[in-house]
C-alpha cells in the first residue's frame, strides 16, 4: 500500500510543478519557480521510493496516464485551457487504461 502512496505523491508533485512551470513565466517569478524545483524533486524521489515494488513500466504508465489528466483539469480551472471532445476521449481511453493494468495485469503482482 505504501508504494501506491509514494506514487500518488510523485504524481501530485509532478502536476503543481507542471502546473506552477507556466506560471513562473520562464523562471521569471521566483515563487512558481521554487514551486517547479520543488515539486520536481518530490517527484522524483517519490517515483524513485515506488520503483522498489513497482515496475518501472507500469509505474511511469500510471503517472504519465494520470499526470495528462490531471494537469489538464488544473489547466481548464487556472488557465482556462479548453479540451475538445477528442481530447476528452483520447484520456477516457488513458484511465481505462490504467484501470485494466490495475485489475488484470499480473505485471502488478495480483
């Protein structure tokens, strides 16, 4: 359970910096800046902690899946970044993913 948790940080940590990485205006505003520094590292040491159980394949697929998407609901509520239908679809099919190597896939040790 505790690799899901450290995947869950990486995955958080990743968005705010993605997310505080367009704010900051090319490393311009100190504050978002720190924020994308910060979180980056988070990310990383917490992907890296994941990785001791979790195969890096699935986990980098996990947080790739939900990264896009949640980044890209931080994007149409902060920067009122607009998805079409496609858009919305192609991510439906990233969860479904991500939900049939969570309930079928044997990769994961189930």
């Amino acid at each position: 359970m505790q690799n899901w948790i450290y995947l869950s940080i990486a995955i958080l940590s990743e968005v705010i910096a993605t997310s505080a990485l367009n704010a900051s205006e090319g490393f311009t505003r100190p504050v978002p800046s720190i924020l994308v520094v910060v979180g980056y590292l988070l990310a990383f040491y917490f992907l890296s902690l994941t990785l001791r159980t979790i195969p890096v394949g699935v986990a980098y697929a996990i947080w790739s899946g939900l990264g896009i998407i949640l980044i890209s609901v931080v994007a149409a509520v902060l920067y009122g970044q607009k998805l079409d239908f496609a858009a919305m679809m192609g991510m439906a099919l990233i969860v479904a993913g991500v939900i049939v190597m969570n309930l079928f896939s044997k990769t994961l040790g189930h």
